[in-house]
C-alpha cells in the first residue's frame, strides 16, 4: 500500500508559496493550546481562532498579509472517528487579509490556486461556489456574485446564478444560501462575516448536476474544500436591562469592525483525499505509514475486514492528536484538556484489543512523527516526552481495561438477560433496548474502578443498544468529589437538611447565615443563568463556604464579560427587589409539573420542598434560605472558568 499521487506535504508548500507570491508573510502554526486571554474553547478550533484580535486591528508582525496551516482539534466528533470522513485533528491552511485586500482579491486568488496549471490545476468545470444570499439585516453579497461571475466569463465559462430556490442545472455555478449556510461566525458572538464556500465535484462522470444542491452535498458528489469568508462584522450581545423572558434577555446585534479582512480555511487532509480522487481521508499520505506501523505491529491487514480498518482509523487518528496536544503541554488527567487527552488515548487503547494485540504504541509514534516532522519540527524534539507520556497512560489502562470490560459484559446480562451485540438486533429491539439504561452507580464504578471515561461507557451500551443513566453518573461523581473534599464542609442544597442539623455540624451561627444568602444566591444564579445563557444550562454541582459559592453548570464554552455583567445585573436586580423567599411542601411530580428546577430526579424523595425567590426563581430544595433578598447585599462574580468538558464554573460573593 504506496501513496503515489499529490502529498500532503506538497500541498502545504504550494498553498504556502502561492500566498508568498501575493505578498503574504507566512507564520508557522500556532499551539494547540488557546492562548490565555483566548480561552474559550479547550483547543484550537479554526486557523482563524489564534488570528481573532487583528480581525480587530491589533497590528501583526508579520503585516497585514498572513498565510499558514493551522493544526486544529475538534472533539464535539470523537465518537464518529472511525468513518470515512471525520478526524479530530486535523490542518487548516489559509490566507489572511488583516484590513487590507478584500473580496476581488480573495476570490480571485482562489480560483488561481486552484485551477492554475502550476498549482492545482483543477478543471474549472468541476469547480461550483456559494454565496450569502442575504438575510439577518444583512445584504445578499451581489458584490462576491459579480467576482465569480467574471472570473468564470474571463476564461469563456458563462455560467449563471441559481435564483431563490431553483435547482442545479445546466450552466447553474452559483448558488445563494441563507445564514445558516453562508454566515460565518466561531460561537455565538464574536467576529463574523458572509462567506463563499468553493465545492469540488469529485464524481463528474455522473453527468450533469441536476437537482438540489444540498443532496449533492450530502451524497459527497460535491466536496467543500475551501471557505472565504469576508469578516467586516461584529456580532454582540446587546447591554439591555434583562427581562424574565430569555428572548427579551438576549438581544444580538452586528457592528461594522474598524476594518474589513479576509479569513479563508482550506482543510488539508479533505483536499489532499478529493486531489488524489480518494473517497476518504484514509487513503492518502498522511495515514499510510501509520497503517503500515499498525499492520506491522499487529500482522493484521487495514482491509481486513470494516471492523479491523474502524480500529486502525480510531488508533491512528486518536494517536496522532494525542501526540500533537502532548507536544503542546498537555498530560491526561480527569479534567480540561487533560480529559479529552485521556479518551483519545484509551479509546484508541481498547481498540486495539480489535486487533488481538496490545500495540507497541512506540512504533506507530515514530511513524506519525516522521510524516509531520518537516512541517512540526517541535514534535521530533519532543517525541521522548510524548512516546513517554502516551506509554504511561497506556499502561495505566491497559492494566483495568480487560477487567473492566467483563465488569461490563457481566453487568449488562445480569441487568438485561441479553447481551446480543446491536448489529444482531432488529430496529424494534433496539428501540426498545434504548429506553434501559444502565445506572448512573454502574455506570461510576467503571469510571472510578477501572477508569473507563464515560464517554466510552455510553459507546459501549450503545454497541449493545443501551443507554447509560448520566444524572445519576453525574450525582455519584459530585459525591465523590464531596468526600474526597478536604474538611467537612456542610453541603447544601441536599432534601432534608434542617437549619437545625447545619447547627450541630457548623459552630458558627454568622457562618450558617453568610451560607444561607449564598444559598439563595446560588438559587438566582442558576435561573439567571437560563435566563441570560439560554435553557440548555443545567445545575451540576454547587458547594458553599462562608465566603463564597460555587455553581458548576452545562455550558460549552467561556462565557463574554456582556455575559458575566448581564447575569450579575439581573440577580442584583431581583435582590433589590426585596422579594420574599417562601417554600412549600409537595409532591415531587407537582413540582416537576410547576416547572421547579429540578435535577438528580433520583435523589429526591416523593414528597419536597419547593423553595421560590418572588416569582423569579422555583427550585426543589431542601433549604436553608434567606427569607427576605433584601438580608443579601450586592451579588459579584468573581471568577468563571472551565470545570471539566462542557461543563463551566462559577465562583461568586455577596458584598
Ligand atoms: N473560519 C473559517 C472556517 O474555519 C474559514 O477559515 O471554516
């Protein structure tokens, strides 16, 4: 198995050269790892995500011309790794406008790169483009329409622009697509702008494209192989005194930036795969030799059989973006990045069980670093540190891994009978199969006991058409993290917990009163929460001291100083308010049908105690609470950070 067409490594260079020749300065990649005042994701997302502060006109060294490839780590997908298409690391070449060139160039430069005989030379028929249609407040982009337009006329292709809704044929090119299509933005807020998206027909000789274009894209006939997009705004949150209702609360607007700049993003392995018209990343340079390492260390062959080639795609994916986040300063452990590091490793580690032996990890290291070594000079100088860093945690797992594996098996038949695999079972079964779970008790032992992420105990119940109880996994890892707390702190928010049994654990009556305001507090925090950040947010621990709370929530990214100040107005509000803090006794199911928060639905017996601040806040709660907000003062918070994947932290102080 010898790669013979375009490399990746040649790719690279051209792309790189070809920006040279237009005057950009090329940069080498920026880390993995976000930079401090850009940290609102775990790790580089888009080669856009280091360039973010010149969008804003902050001067870059290199000028303001900018061309590079950028390694990037998306871990929304690492369960889907194994298929033919998704990665979770991978590059992202682009070129770079900072308040200089704009769309005439960009686009025109493209089309070059792509079909000038000395770089890609693609046939420019199998070339089709699309464009913000206009939508949001935000005009049609006639202006990139025109572009397109002469640079196919200018090499005698007179092609024409699909009108609202009309599908592909003939000489249709151009296609106009809404927001969601063609409107580019990294979050919810931040730099943005509408993009062109440049598709490549990979299967030609079907004929011509007629029908809707998205089937096109969803069949891979057509392939996005580059994006432009045209930053000239800024999406915001807008400063409004926030109402109750979340659509009041949360208003957007799009602000000109200072300056108009170009952001392109070219995928490298999906382009080195459709020029060499393979089907799949899989098959071009940047994998072979790791197969070839795979198959020599275990004398099984990649097309085997589709079980041996999902192995060997997971281990070598998972490998390599493990090598490049240990190379950027990242070890595993059970939070942040670390986490993330640590599923891609045991993933990749029970995979090779697929392959009936356990891998010497070194061999297949040393393949990947000699095909990036040229282009990452840091990961040969590192590679001790990352063979190391890989092997202990390999060893680590490889030691609870096949007990845990039969923990496993053996559970799920002495809970479920039957342990058919999924494949062998019928849509019926296994609809029916989706609504057991395995409980969240179970569920934690694996974690605790073997170290199974829990990422991978879903994966393995869904082999066997199961569901895995999360709330209740996610209530034994809070009381695990409890007893594992230095002192004896009181925690609250438990059913039950009297003021009188706080009495007998804490001496200090003043300390039992700081802790009820910010009991309550926390209370506000977690319905403003929802208000300002949208219902999605969900309680998954708290913990009190008598100087500050703790609330940790389901939340995916940093949240914006507007954000942070939004959520603070509203609770100070609610607090000046003066409203009347009350319980009452009922039945769970009533308080559900109330619509009182309420999590850990295990935990709680039949009857409650539903806790409401005025009619701001409802919640299932065994108290204390203030009875009044008036006995509060001044909400403040202090710090929000990351807690562990998808999941934020707040800490707060009332003053
Ligand atoms: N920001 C765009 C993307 O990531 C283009 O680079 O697709």
């Amino acid at each position: 198995m010898r790669f013979n067409g375009m490399t990746s490594q040649e790719l690279r260079i051209k792309f790189l050269k070809f920006f040279e020749s237009k005057g950009h300065t090329i940069i080498p990649s920026a880390s993995l790892v976000p930079r401090e005042e850009n940290q609102s994701v775990l790790f580089t997302t888009a080669g856009m995500h280091p360039l973010v502060p010149y969008f804003f006109g902050k001067n870059h060294l290199g000028g303001k011309r900018i061309a590079n490839s950028q390694k990037c780590i998306r871990t929304a997908d690492i369960d889907d790794v194994g298929d033919n298409r998704h990665l979770t690391f991978f590059e992202m070449m682009g070129n770079w406008s900072f308040g200089d060139y704009f769309k005439k160039e960009a686009i025109e430069w493209s089309f070059e790169f792509l079909t000038g005989k000395e770089w890609l030379n693609m046939d420019p028929k199998r070339i089709y483009v699309t464009v913000f249609r206009g939508e949001d407040g935000i005009p049609c982009d006639d202006e990139a329409i025109e572009i397109w337009k002469n640079v196919f006329s200018k090499i005698g292709m007179n092609i024409r622009v699909a009108g609202k809704d009309e599908i592909m044929k003939n000489d249709i090119r151009i296609i106009p697509l809404g927001v969601d299509d063609n409107f580019w933005i990294a979050g919810e807020t931040g730099p943005c702008g509408p993009d062109t998206e440049i598709f490549y027909d990979t299967r030609p000789e079907e004929g011509i494209l007629e029908g809707n274009f998205s089937d096109f894209v969803k069949n891979f006939r057509l392939i996005e192989i580059w994006n432009n997009v045209f930053m000239e705004y800024e999406k915001k949150l807008k400063i409004k005194n926030a109402k109750l209702k979340i659509e009041e609360a949360k208003e957007y607007e799009y602000i000109k930036l200072k300056q108009r700049n170009v952001d392109t993003g070219m995928g490298l392995e999906r382009t080195v795969a459709v020029l060499n018209g393979k089907e799949t990343v899989f098959e071009t340079d940047i994998f072979e030799p790791i197969f070839d390492a795979i198959s020599k260390v275990c004398g099984k062959k990649y097309n085997e059989n589709p079980e041996i080639k999902k192995a060997f795609r997971i281990i070598a994916d998972h490998i390599k973006a493990s090598a490049f986040i240990i190379c950027d300063g990242v070890m595993p452990s059970n939070i942040g990045r670390g986490y993330v590091l640590r599923r891609l490793i045991r993933r990749a580690v029970r995979y090779s069980r697929t392959l009936e032996l356990e891998l010497n990890f070194k061999l297949i290291i040393d393949a990947i670093i000699d095909i990036y070594k040229v282009q990452y000079p840091e990961l040969d100088l590192k590679s001790p540190e990352i063979i190391k860093a890989i092997r202990q945690e390999v060893d680590k797992f490889n030691k609870t891994l096949e007990r845990g594996l039969k923990e496993f098996e053996r559970t799920v038949s002495a809970v479920f009978g039957d342990t058919t695999m999924r494949e062998e079972k019928d849509a019926r079964e296994m609809a029916y199969d989706a609504l057991k779970k395995i409980s969240g008790k179970i569920a934690f032992d694996l974690y605790q006991t073997y170290g199974f992420p829990i990422e991978m105990i879903k994966e393995l119940a869904r082999e066997y058409g199961l569901a895995v109880d999360e709330i209740e996994f996610n209530i034994e890892l809070e009381k695990h993290q409890e007893v594992s707390r230095k002192g004896a702190e009181v925690k609250f928010g438990g059913h039950g917990m009297e003021v009188e049994s706080l009495k007998s654990k804490v001496e200090n009556f003043e300390e039992i009163e700081k802790k009820k305001k910010l009991h309550t507090a926390t209370h506000l925090l977690h319905q403003a929460l929802r208000i300002i950040l949208g219902v999605t947010v969900g309680q998954m621990g708290s913990d009190i001291n008598s100087e500050r709370l703790r609330f940790d929530f389901t939340f995916d990214r940093k949240m914006t100083p507007e954000e942070i100040k939004l959520v603070e107005e509203l609770i100070n509000e609610q607090i000046r308010k003066n409203l009347n803090v009350k319980y009452e006794e009922m039945l769970f199911e009533k308080a559900v049908h109330l619509g009182a928060l309420a999590f850990f639905k295990e935990k709680y017996p039949d009857r409650v105690k539903v806790y409401s601040v005025g009619g701001f806040s409802k919640e299932v709660c065994g108290g204390p609470h203030v009875e009044n907000t008036s006995e509060m003062g001044e909400f403040k918070i202090q710090k929000e950070e990351s807690s562990s994947a998808g999941v934020r932290r707040i800490k707060a102080i009332l003053r």
